[in-house]
C-alpha cells in the first residue's frame, strides 16, 4: 500500500511546502510513517512505499527530486531499486540508502551505485535532514532549509528544482 504521509501545518518551513517531492520505501511501516511525518512537517511532500518494487514503479510515474530507501526491503533491496532506476531515468535522482547492517562492503557497493549516502539505522532525524539537505544542495544547487526569495528576474523563486534534463 502506498499513501501520502498526513499533510501538516508547520511553522517551520511553510515557504517550502511540497516545493521538494522524497519517496521513501521501507517494508517496516512505522519507520517509512515517521520519516514521512518529520519530512512533510518539514516542507517536503512525501510519498511512501512499502518495498523496492512499489518505488521502482512510482518513480516511473511520479517526479521525486530525492529517495530515502531502506536497504533490507522485499521484492527488491533498496540498493537493487536504485539500481532499477538508475537504468531507467535519464536525470539525475539522489538516492539515499538507510541499514542497520552497514558494513564496508555495502557501503562500496552503495557508492558504486552512486547513492548520494548511507544512513545507519535506526536513524538520528538529524542526521536525515542534513543529508537531504547537502543532497539538493549538491543536485539542485539549493540551500535547505531557506526562505525563497524572487531571483534577479523576478520570475520564479529561489530553490525551486528544476531537475536537470
């Protein structure tokens, strides 16, 4: 089953509102719910589901600026998800991989596959945060979180991804 996680005001970051869309797959549907939960009160929209395979088949309808993979899923590992859809999108979409059984061998195998990064689990909310935050800093060339302000030409915001072709 995939659902969107439950839309909330938050005074935090109310400009950035769905601006940055992260799918995040995990078969333990506590973890994906509160990572979508923390992710939405933070501006992001997010979409959830409940192995690799689902991912695979969202991201071929859906635009997602960021994955957040759990690496131990179903069907398919998040490392051969990412994999899938590295074969088939002709942009680039920065994935994140979450294990509990990080090990030197994986994390090679994650960086081959050019994961942005690896967070160990169970995980720091912090530490998700930053690293969605370096990620689109890297991909998109945006600082999050950040006001969006009007660029020099006054016609769209600052911040807003424009995934590259």
């Amino acid at each position: 089953m995939v659902t969107e996680a439950p839309h909330t005001e938050s005074g935090n970051a109310p400009e950035l509102r769905h601006r940055f869309s992260i799918l995040i797959a995990d078969d333990d549907r506590g973890n994906r719910e509160a990572l979508g939960e923390v992710l939405e009160n933070q501006g992001f929209r997010t979409v959830l589901a409940e192995d690799g395979g689902r991912a695979v088949e969202l991201v071929q309808v859906e635009l997602f600026h960021l994955i957040l993979f759990d690496m131990n899923m179903p069907r398919l590992t998040g490392l051969e998800a990412v994999a899938v859809i590295r074969q088939s999108l002709d942009r680039i979409l920065p994935a994140v991989l979450m294990t509990a059984d990080a090990n030197n061998d994986l994390i090679r195998r994650a960086f081959q596959a050019q994961v942005f990064s690896v967070i160990p689990k169970p995980v720091n909310t912090n530490i998700v945060l930053n690293t969605l935050s370096r990620a689109l800093a890297k991909v998109y060339g945006v600082t999050w979180p950040n006001p969006t302000t009007p660029d020099d030409h006054g016609d769209k915001p600052r911040g807003t991804p424009v995934p590259p072709t």
